[in-house]
C-alpha cells in the first residue's frame, strides 16, 4: 500500500485573511461562499414548508446543514470540470448553478429554475419531469445529474472521468454520495474501476452518519445497530490503494482546501481520490422522518457546529467583514429564494401532450438508405442461397475444402466476402473505431482473451489497451460507465459476456442510461452500445443461457438489436454505434459460428427496419436472431412437404419495432404466427401479436380484422433453461413445432 489517510481535523488550517493574502481566493469568493450557504439554505428550509403544504410533491431529501461541502469542494473546481450528484442533491445542484452564473441576473434565474423543477413547472431544469431527486442542469453546468437509486450515481462518474482522460481534456469529475451507498456493491466495483483504470475521480463522501434510519458506525439509541465496523469510511481508500483524506465538513474552508488539494491530484496524475466530508443533516432522510435513531443532544452539538456560524465567525474573526455585512448576504439570499418561489408558483405546468416527448433521441433514416438496404439485403440473400448450394453440390471431399470453394465463388460472382457472425461483429467495431476516436470498447475479457466468443478478436492489437479496455467482473460499473462516458461524448460499446448478468446491472442500463434523456428534460445523450449474448445452445444452463429481451424491451428509452446472420449482425452492429440512443445489441451464443455473406462495402442497417427474409402469401411467421433461421427452415418443409407458403420476417430490431411491415405482411397472409426463444409469459411474441391487432391502417380499418385465424405464440416453456440437451432443445421451439403450428393456423 503505498497511501495512508490524512486527517485534516487535526492539521491547523490557514485562515480566510491568510488565504486571501497569499492569493489562493479573494474577499469576494469568501464571501460569495456564504450567499451560496445561504441561498441553499434558504432554499431548503422553504422546500421543507412547500412539502408541508403539498404545493411540492413526492419525497425531496434535504441538505440542510452539509452545505459547506458542496460549497467548498465546487469553488475549487475550474469551469468545465464535471459533477455526479445523488438524491440529497440540491446543494450541489445550487452550488455548481452559482459557479456557472456570471451575473445576478444568472444566479436568479438558476434558482428559479431550480425551485421550478421541485415544484414539476414546465419552467424547470429538466421541464418538470426530474423533480427532487433527479435535479441537474446537464447541458450548460457539466452536471451529470441526480438519481433516486443509493449508489447509482458512482459508476457514470467513473465513466465520466474516464472520457475525460481519453479526450486529454485535463477535466477532473467530482462524484458526491452519502456514507449509505459506501456499503453498496456499486461503491465497490465503481471505487475499483476507477483506482485500477487510473481515473482522475474525486470522491467526495458525505459521512453525515446515518443511511436513512440506520447509524453507520453506531448510536446511543436502543435498539440500533449500524451498517458498519468501521468508523472512517476514508479508511478503505487502502483497500484500493488511492489517497484518502478526513475533513470537518462543517467548515467550508476546509472543505475547499482539502478539494483543490484532491483536484489537483487527479488533474496532473490521472488517479482517484476519496475524501471524506463528516457533516450532519438536520432535517431527517425525507420530511416524514421522526428522527428517532439520534438524540436531541446529538443533534444539539452538531448545530452549534452549523456551516454558516462557522463560516461567518471566520469572516468576523479575521476582521473581513462586520456582522452588519454579513446580515446584508443573509438578506440577499433570502430574497432570492422567495423570488424564486414566487417564480415557479407563477410558472405553467407542463403540456401534457408533451408526456411521451425526448424519451428517445428522434432518429431517422432518409428514405434512398432504408430502400438500398432492401436491394442489398436481396442481394445477400441470394448470395446466401448461392453459397449454400455450391456447398452442397461441389462434391468436395471435405465440409472445409467446400466451404472454401464456396466462398471464393460467391467473392467473385457478388464480390462479397463469406465470414461467421462472431467475425462480422469484430469487423464492425474495429470499422467504427477507425472512423470515430470517440469509439471505444471495453468490459470482461475484450482485450487480450478476444471475448468469451471471439467477438472482439484483434481489437487490442490494433487499438492498444487504452481503447480496448479488460476491466473486473463487474456489471454495474460496467454499464454505468459506460452511461457516464456517453454523457460525456463518448461512444463506448461495452461487452456483458451474458445477458443472464445483465440482472446485476439493469439499475445503471435502465434507472440511468435509459431515463437519463428524459428526466433530465430531453438535454442529455446516452450514445452508447451494451453487447451481450443470450440463448440455448451450449447446455450451459440457467444462469449462462436465457434470453431476456424482453425485459429489455419493457424500459422506455432502450434499444434493443438482435441479429440473425453475419451482414445483419455487421450492418446493425455498426448503425447502433452511430445512434444516439443507447442500444442494447445482443447476439446469439449459437449462431457465432454461423457463416454468410457480407459485402466488402461501408454499410449500415437502420434499427427498426425489419427484413423480410422468405416472401411468401399463406402465413407470415415474424421472428428474429436465431429462431429466424429456424423459420427459414420451417418454411423451406412446409413449402416442400405440405405446398404452404410462408413469409418470413426477421425483425433485427426489436425496439424501435417495425410492426409496419409486420402488419402489412399479415393483412395479406391472414395468419400470424410469433416466434421466440424467450419465455412464453410477458414475451416478445405477445408484445407483437397485441401490437398487431391494435395496428390502424391508413384506411381505418384495425390488424384484427384482417386475421383469419388466431394469432399462435412459439416461445421457451415456462422453465429456467435446463442443461441435458435434449430438455434444453425440448424447451424451445423446434423446426417440427413451427411447422405443426403453421398447419395449425392454415386448417391442414
């Protein structure tokens, strides 16, 4: 271990004179410092008063009495570094709108704004749709804004700061959270990422001893316990080999000291740093809090230790300013709070026809795209078609010696390479890192090892490791961060080797990465790709085989890409870095070793384009990933054996969904029949046969009244994937069950 913590309640600090003489700040900042103390004060005393009255509604999680450290950590930070804030988030919210404010004028209408949010007033930071817990403005203070979840703020953070050290921009992120997520396993994965990713992260632990109503390290209380056996949360900077420092987070200057120290630390040597601010809420977690677990005394002694007395008496002490003056700051903010109020009291409420507006960054294609992706899409197809026949008719002695004649040929006749999917999607970042710097990849196992599935294969020996980043098993930071870098401007594709581990992360892909836009009023984007693998195929049971697109499909915000062949998985894979919108990309582990043609050309597939795979007029079977190629399958021996006609369509993309096509395709057939390796219950299949029947055609006219049968829904049974491969295949839908099925809705 090469740090040890540095308790600075124990060191003299310099006083405000002091640091004013040797030109560290000036009267002015000093004294700005505690009109911002103030103003959040202020602020926070009337939110408490508007809750009561239930003109503000919903939880709001007061920061009365920790205002010196928002206060003095962001007075030490330059204009354009960035912030991570949580739920209790008003005072850094207050505090960073004051640094960004060049006038009065500015600093009103911040607040205002502020005051507008927690009231849900179209006038608001994020348009009403935030509030409390989720306050921020992203675009113009570098905020990365505020969650409700404990912890959820920490692995965007590191991301953040890891986009700032890939763009040399010499910014430096400061991720605030209270003592109660220090016990979260996002506190862990996040506080290792950034230490071993060398991130120039400043933590800044807002230690005000209790997480809701339980003490961290103890209480006088009975019947207590505590969420910890330590006392100093700083103390596990040891664990992660960064420096840790203890500061009295009642004393503003202290704070600021020991922030500027811990910022220039991260800006010159691109490394974490934890500071732990102990300071004390008054108010309890929300306003419906007794209190209960901490004593009157307890409480006593920390008010006598209030921000503003201690600031105040530094000011006085040194002979800078008369109580007079400062009576005058106090007066000042006072009244901007109530203007303020009176601001977001006047404002109008939001449109609520507006609900659904900035959910998604609105993407469209130019219609010449979309129609000369169908023309090659035909193409590949019949090349696929050329490829398979020469294979089985060449007469090769070996599969090898075939495919290898195969594949020449069809290079030759339509110039068109022959590869498997696992190379397809290797080729289609490696392409996007090329064209875009802002590309980069990471996750478990992506550099050296190539992926678990060989899908990142020769990324590291072309991009070096600072693009191609092997980081620890750990799901939450990795999809968080790569949120936090996307905020950020970045363009990260992150692997999660399984979409079963998705589990783990799904508060960080869904909470913050998917609601981000619009919580935040449409002004932030999340332009990121989470690669992941799903499905049956390698008897690897439950927790390494499910398919679990539809819980991804569930969350407004995400989108969702499943590929079936290698040109679909190149062409999407590439279109879903290029989005603005995070995309969630999952490829099939059985079908990575699936081959097919891929044209030589720079080419995109635009998500929510679905492709019709087989044409056909008695019945239309709508599938996607592998289960598409099963289709095909099942078309080809109902076409051959029983004279039906089946139309294949392989969705790709499963949010945004082209029920367009769908539609049109089953008002010709009258059938519709879904086909999915998803469970059965709440699955895709579902989702697409009601979206069907609730479908209106240009003439009025609805899906349902064009079907002439049922609609049949094929999924996996209701069981957790089994291992022996014979329940495994007899868990999902085989070529014999879409068959049977098809018979079924045509009568035979």
């Amino acid at each position: 271990m090469n740090f040890s913590i540095e308790d600075t309640r124990k060191q003299a600090l310099p006083t405000v004179k002091e640091l004013i003489g040797s030109g560290v700040i000036t009267l002015e900042q000093a004294k700005d410092w505690l009109r911002t103390i103030y103003e959040i004060r202020f602020f926070e005393e009337k939110v408490y008063d508007l809750l009561g009255q239930n003109i503000i509604k919903g939880a709001s999680h007061l920061y009365a009495g920790q205002e010196a450290v928002a206060t003095g950590a962001i007075a030490a930070m330059e204009h354009g570094d960035v912030i991570g804030s949580t739920h209790r988030g008003h005072g850094h919210c207050g505090a960073v709108g004051n640094k960004y404010a060049n006038s009065d004028q500015e600093r009103q209408a911040h607040w205002n704004a502020m005051m507008a949010e927690l009231m849900g007033k179209e006038t608001g930071y994020c348009k009403g749709r935030g509030g409390s817990m989720h306050i921020a403005e992203v675009e113009r203070q570098n905020n990365l804004g505020s969650t409700g979840i404990v912890g959820g703020n920490q692995p965007p953070a590191v991301g953040a700061a890891l986009a700032e050290k890939f763009k040399n921009s010499g910014k430096v992120v400061l991720s605030f959270f209270g003592d109660g997520s220090c016990n979260t396993g996002t506190f862990h994965e996040s506080m290792n990422m950034a230490a071993t990713l060398k991130a120039p992260l400043v933590v800044f632990i807002e230690n005000n001893l209790y997480g809701m109503s339980v003490p961290f390290s103890g209480s006088e209380i009975e019947g207590t316990r505590c969420a910890s056996s330590i006392q100093d949360i700083a103390v596990r900077s040891v664990a992660y080999d960064v420096p840790g420092m203890i500061v009295d987070g009642q004393d503003t200057v202290a704070v600021f000291l020991a922030a500027r120290k811990a910022i220039e630390r991260a800006r010159k040597q691109n490394e974490m740093m934890i500071v732990e601010c102990k300071t004390y809420r008054w108010y309890g977690h929300s306003r419906s809090d007794p209190r209960a677990y901490r004593t009157k005394a307890e409480e006593k002694t920390w008010h006598e230790r209030d921000p503003i007395t201690v600031l105040r008496n530094r000011l006085v002490s040194d002979g800078l300013c008369a109580e007079q003056e400062l009576d005058q700051i106090k007066d000042k903010a006072f009244t901007s709070i109530e203007d303020a109020t009176q601001f977001a009291m006047n404002s109008p409420w939001p449109n609520g026809a507006d609900v659904a507006k900035d959910v998604y960054v609105e993407e469209t294609y130019p219609a010449q795209i979309v129609a000369n992706e169908q023309q090659m899409a035909t193409k590949v197809r019949e090349a696929t078609a050329a490829f398979e026949k020469i294979v089985a008719t060449c007469g090769a002695k070996t599969k090898k010696e075939a495919t290898d004649l195969a594949k020449a040929q069809i290079k030759s006749q339509f110039g068109m390479d022959v590869v498997n999917i696992a190379s397809a999607v290797s080729a289609a970042q490696a392409e996007e890192m090329r064209r875009d710097p802002k590309v980069f990849v990471f996750g478990e196992d992506v550099g050296l090892y190539g992926g678990a599935y060989q899908a990142t294969r020769g990324l590291l020996e072309e991009f070096g490791k600072e693009r191609v980043i092997d980081t620890a098993i750990s799901e939450a930071a990795i999809a968080g961060a790569a949120v936090g870098a996307a905020l950020r401007g970045m363009r990260p594709v992150a692997e999660i080797m399984y979409v079963d581990f998705l589990t783990i992360a799904m508060d960080q892909l869904v909470h913050v990465g998917a609601y981000n836009r619009y919580m935040f009023g449409g002004k932030a984007k999340v332009p990121m790709v989470l690669r992941t693998e799903g499905g049956l195929g390698r008897c690897i049971a439950a927790h390494h085989s499910e398919s679990l697109e539809a819980w991804l499909m569930h969350p407004p915000g995400l989108y969702v890409v499943m590929p079936s062949t290698p040109y679909d998985a190149k062409g999407l894979l590439k279109a879903a870095i290029r989005s603005d919108n995070p995309v969630v990309f999952i490829e099939h582990k059985a079908t990575y070793g699936q081959v097919g043609p891929v044209p030589t050309d720079d080419y995109i597939i635009p998500l929510g384009v679905a492709d019709i795979k087989r044409p056909g007029n008695d019945a239309t079977i709508v599938s996607y990933s592998r289960m598409a190629m099963r289709a095909l399958e099942a078309a080809k021996v109902l076409a051959d054996r029983h004279g039906i006609d089946v139309e294949v369509i392989d969705l790709r993309t499963l949010k945004p969904l082209d029920m367009k096509t769908v539609a049109e395709s089953v008002r010709r057939t009258g059938r519709l029949i879904t086909l999915s390796e998803g469970f059965c219950w709440c699955g895709a299949g579902r989702e697409i046969a009601g979206q069907y029947m609730e479908y209106e055609f240009d003439d009025g006219t609805r899906g349902f009244d064009y079907l002439d049968s049922r609609p049949i829904n094929l999924a996996a049974k209701d069981v957790p994937p089994p291992m022996s491969e014979p329940l495994e295949e007899a868990s999902i839908p085989g070529v014999a069950d879409i068959v049977e099925a098809v018979k079924l809705s045509v009568g035979q």
